[in-house]
C-alpha cells in the first residue's frame, strides 16, 4: 500500500467512523468542526509590531503633542476669560479678612444666631444653573487634562 | 458593535500612536484573521500569515477610518479579505494551487504526494476541507468559510464581502448543497 492509498484510507476511515448518515448542516458542521480550532500566536503579534511603519507614529504623536498643548492653552485661556483665577484671589482675600475679624469680635450669642441664620439660608445658597454649567465645563477641562497625563504614563 | 476593551485600545492607538496597545489588538484578533486566510488560500500558511501581516499593517495605517459602525473583527476581516483579493490580482497562481488540485482529482479527495504522515487524520481531515473548499466557486467560499468556520452572521458576511444580503444566502445555500454532495461522494456520511 502506497503512501496516497493509505492517506485516503485512513481519511475515509476517520470520516466514516464520526459521519454517519447526517443531514447536510450537521454534516457540514461536524466537517468545519476541524477547521475551528485555535490558532497560537507564536511569534505573529511581534513579527506585526516590528514592522509597523514609523511614519505613521511619528504623525499620531505629533497630533497627540498638538492636542495637548492646545487643551491645555485653551483651558487657561477660558479660566482666565472667566476671571477664575481673580476670583479665587478675591475669595481667599475676603475669607482671611472674615477669620481674623471673628477672631477679634467674638460674641458666642451673635455666633449661635449666625448659626441658625446660615442654616435656615443653606437652600437659598445653592449655586444657579449658570454656576453650575460654569463648574462643569471647568471639572471637565480639568478632568480632560488629567485623563490626558494619566494615558500618556500608561 | 466594537467590544468596549477594543475601543479602549482603538482610542489609544489613534490618539497616542500607542504600539502595546495595537498589539494587544493583533494578539487578541490574529485567530480570526489567520484561520479565515489560511482557509481562503487553500491552506497555505505562510501565505495566509504574510497577508494577515499585511493586513494588520493596512489596520494600523486606516485605524482613523474605523467609525464602529461593525464590530472591530469585522472590520479587520473586510480589511483581510481585500488583501487576499490584491494578492490574488497580483499573483493568480499563488493562490489558485489548491484549485488546480481539485480540478485534477478526478476520484475527488485524494493526497498529495507531500503528505505527512499517513496516520495523522487531523492533517488529512484539515487538506480534504481545502479540496472540498476548492470546488466552490469565490464567493460560495468566502460565505461558507465566514459562516461555517467563523460563526459570522449574514449582516458581517456583507459588510466583509460588499455582497447583497440576498445574494449571500444564495451562495450559502447552494455551496452548502454542493460541498454536503461532493463530501458524500467522497466517503464521508457511510
């Protein structure tokens, strides 16, 4: 028995064994069953990688520099526009001047009706749709820039 | 729709030129790639590789293109199947061997004279797929292939080919007829 003669026997063999007599989707299926077995890696994914046009990277990392320097301009450019950093100065200014003149009038009676007063107000406090809009956009830039730092660590 | 880890890797390719990133991408999408080539070039594996290669490059160059309209494996199949089509523009003789093969097998499926090992049945079982496959015409190929061996659905199988939906289930149909009678001929079913 010649080489051929035995690849053909031992191939009609294994089919006759599993095949039986079957409709031609489970024929079918039983037939492809073979052709879906997992294929390894070795070595594919580096062999890719290696030879992965550089040019290509050079432009995706220029993009990406560009867009980072441009957030980071505009979201300065707008928080200054806003008068952001003015008034944080002005909030802190006004916070310390109210600190040390509580310090200097302390009255425990003025501070428990204050107390009470402030609570009563907290709803009326609540900061405008505007304000809202404005802290957003500002979290956003904000969050935008540090999502950005994160990525380029990883 | 694309699987949310390959949109999370897609962003970092696109936006940072990230290499581990598309490589994670390559690693988890190769299989699908390598085994749907291997089958449309009659088992050539070097073959099959050398285009999964070169596919995997197109991706990395057009991933900008990429809109998730489908999911990413079929993008990366669409992108595969049209480096198979260049190629065989290119090189009609590299990948119609298998063919010519069949043709010439009067008796249907037969060895090669390069065969193995007699007792390895898998090898045998896997060359006679590629003769049965080969006695498709292109298109009955390319639909059974996505459909039998890649589980793909019809709507994949268009976005893959650029082929009418109607049209596919007509190849399906009449090459599944056709490669369920010529296995039969050929000892399998008893």
């Amino acid at each position: 028995m010649d080489k051929q003669d035995m690849h053909t026997q031992t191939t009609k063999g294994f089919a006759n064994e599993q095949l039986t007599m079957l409709s031609d989707d489970a024929l079918l299926d039983q037939f492809f069953a073979e052709a879906r077995q997992p294929v390894a890696d070795n070595g594919f994914t580096e062999r890719v990688v290696a030879s992965l046009p550089a040019h290509t990277v050079c432009s995706l990392r220029c993009l990406s520099t560009a867009l980072n320097i441009f957030t980071v301009v505009a979201g300065v450019a707008l928080l200054i526009y806003l008068g952001f950093f003015t008034r944080i100065a002005d909030f802190y200014e006004m916070m310390i001047a109210r600190i040390i003149s509580g310090i200097q009038h302390f009255d425990a009676d003025a501070m428990l009706v204050q107390t009470i007063l402030f609570i009563h107000r907290v709803p009326d406090m609540l900061p405008s749709a505007t304000q809202i809009i404005a802290i957003g956009a500002t979290m956003i830039i904000l969050t935008t820039l540090a999502l950005q730092r994160f990525v380029k660590q990883i | 729709m694309p699987r949310l880890s390959d949109i999370a890797l897609i962003a970092q390719v696109v936006t940072f030129g990230s290499e581990r990133a598309f490589a994670q991408l390559v690693r988890a999408h190769q299989e699908a790639v390598r085994r749907f080539l291997v089958r449309l070039t009659g088992g050539d594996q070097m073959l099959a590789d050398d285009l999964a290669q070169e596919a995997f490059i197109r991706a990395w160059q057009g991933l900008k293109s990429f809109r998730g309209g489908s999911s990413f494996e079929t993008w990366l199949m669409k992108i595969a199947y049209r480096t198979f089509l260049d190629e065989r523009r290119k090189n009609p003789s590299d990948t119609s061997t298998i063919e010519l093969e069949a043709k010439l097998t009067d008796d249907g499926i037969q060895s090669p004279g390069t065969t193995p090992s007699p007792s390895d049945s898998r090898w045998a079982l896997k060359h006679d797929l590629d003769l049965a496959l080969a006695t498709l015409n292109d298109n009955e190929r390319t639909c059974i292939i996505l459909q039998c061996v890649e589980g793909m659905g019809i709507k994949d199988i268009a976005t893959i080919t650029g082929l009418n939906e109607n049209t596919i289930k007509s190849h399906l149909l009449r090459g599944k007829k056709n490669l369920a009678n010529y296995l039969r001929k050929n000892g399998y079913n008893g």
